[in-house]
C-alpha cells in the first residue's frame, strides 16, 4: 500500500453533512411531502417562480460554462453597484472560503473563529494545514472582544472568520467591534450568507460590510443565493474582494466551478429581487 497521503490530513475529522429529502424519506419510511427539514436553513419555499422558468428553459448545457462568470458577476456588480473587477464567484460560499485559505495559509499559520458559528471555517483550516484558534463566544453569544484582542496579538492569525449575521443565533457584532478588528493586520471575512434576512432595505444592504471592501484592504465580505433566493441545491455564491488579492484567487479557483443553471438562476433571482424579498418577509415573520 503506497503511503502518501499528506500527514495532517490522516487525523482529520470529516464535516458531517445534511442529509438531503430522498435520503431521510427512505431511511424514515414516510414521502418526502411529509417531511419538514429544519436541519440546514434552507429555504422551505425555494427558487421564485421566473427563476424556475428560466431553469426550465435552460440554454446550452452541453457547454461548459464560463470560467470567469461574467454574465453573473455583471449582473451583481450593477445590483450593488461595485465594480466587476472586486467580484469572484463560487460553488456556494464555501468554495470560496476554501479558495481563501489555500491562497492564504502556509503551514502551521493560524485562523481564528468565534463559536458556536459555522463549522466549515475549522474544516477548511485543517484542510489548508492551518491551526484553528477558538474563542468561544459568550453568554447571549457576543463577541468576547478583550479575549480575542489578546489573541490576535499574541499567536498572529492571518484570517479571522466571522458569520454576519452569525450562524446559528443570528447575532451582529457592533460596528464598533468591527472596526476594532480591522485595525490589525489580519484578514478579515465576513460571511453574510444570512444578511438578506436582518436590517431594512432590499438585500438588507444597510447590515452588509460589501461596499467597505472596496476601501479597506483587510476585508473580504462573502454572500450566498443559498438561503435568500432558495438555491442551495445549485450551489452558488460570491464575494467582494481587494484588489490586492484577485489574481492569485483567479490563478487558484478551478476554472468552471459555477455551473450554467447555477449562474442563470442567480441572474434570474437579482432580476426577481422584489418578488423574493417577499418570501424573506414570510420567513422572518
């Protein structure tokens, strides 16, 4: 037997999964209809009715689709007003998270977390052959802001990861706290993959950080199409990034990672905003 898997990867612990509808309704005995899935966020009304349609109608999926998103990056860039340039997409978030790491960390380099959050950013840490540090949040799930204020002086992380709002009690660290964290020479990533569902305003644009990015060297602002507009299933996300870190993230992506029904439908649902906003208002109420 050959013995060549990388050494830090043999004491990994796998991510455990979300068991999709089909699995749990063949385990369980009952149909999927009478299933109710609470496990993953995911949005119980799904993609919009034209974003159906346009996936209905799907053009060319013999085609590989195109490496850089361009249709779908336009598309974003001319919702928020950003420019194209600042924008990387991704299968999900979490490829991009992933992508963020591999770019980043060298051996032994340290990422820090705030749990309870989500478990991807330890994953994906030891993945990279980083060393995740924790500091638990405290009671009521706020920032412990003195204890990682510590940490970050002393052990030096490159990347610190924060859920905005956090996953999975929804909470959002002041401005103040987010300012105090990007006064040091770190990374910092902000995963608003529930953004849409705090704040007032289409998108919940007043609660996101992703027009900073463009004046702030050290912020990274992820969001996904998973929970808003109901794609989960499609696998498909994006970030803002500095400009300072866009070729070596296109050097590193894989060239086709956001297939074509994903980028449609992601373009369909910016274009359905209003109509899908109203379901976030049914969720939230």
């Amino acid at each position: 037997m050959l013995h060549i898997i990388r050494s830090h990867l043999n004491e990994l612990a796998p991510y455990t999964p979300i068991e999709p509808y089909e699995v749990l309704s063949a385990r369980l005995g009952r149909p999927i209809h009478k299933i109710i899935k609470l496990d993953a966020n995911e949005n119980p009304y799904g993609a919009s009715e034209k974003t159906q349609a346009a996936l209905a109608k799907l053009a060319f999926p013999h085609i590989y689709p195109d490496p850089e998103s361009r249709a779908l990056r336009n598309s974003l860039a001319a919702f928020f007003n950003l420019p194209m340039g600042n924008i990387l997409c991704g299968s999900g978030a979490d490829e991009l998270i992933d992508l963020i790491l591999r770019v980043i960390l060298e051996k032994g380099d340290f990422v820090l977390s705030c749990p309870p959050t989500f478990g991807m950013y330890p994953f994906d840490t030891l993945v990279n052959a980083g060393q995740i540090i924790e500091v638990p949040r405290k009671e009521g799930f706020s920032l412990d802001l003195p204890v990682m204020i510590e940490v970050i002086q002393q052990m030096k992380p490159k990347v610190l990861f924060l859920a905005m709002p956090n996953n999975p009690d929804g909470s959002i660290p002041p401005v103040a706290e987010i300012e105090e964290l990007l006064s040091y020479n770190m990374l910092l990533v902000l995963d608003e993959a529930f953004i849409e569902f705090c704040g007032e305003g289409r998108l919940g644009v007043e609660a996101s950080w992703i027009k900073e990015v463009l004046r702030r060297d050290n912020l990274i602002v992820l969001r996904t199409f998973s929970k808003w507009a109901g794609l989960a299933g499609l696998r498909v996300g994006y970030g803002c990034f500095p400009e300072w870190i866009m070729p070596v993230l296109w050097n590193a992506k894989q060239p086709y990672n956001v297939n074509i029904a994903a980028s449609e439908a992601a373009i369909t649902s910016l274009n359905d905003a209003d109509q899908i906003n109203e379901t976030v208002e049914r969720i939230c109420c």
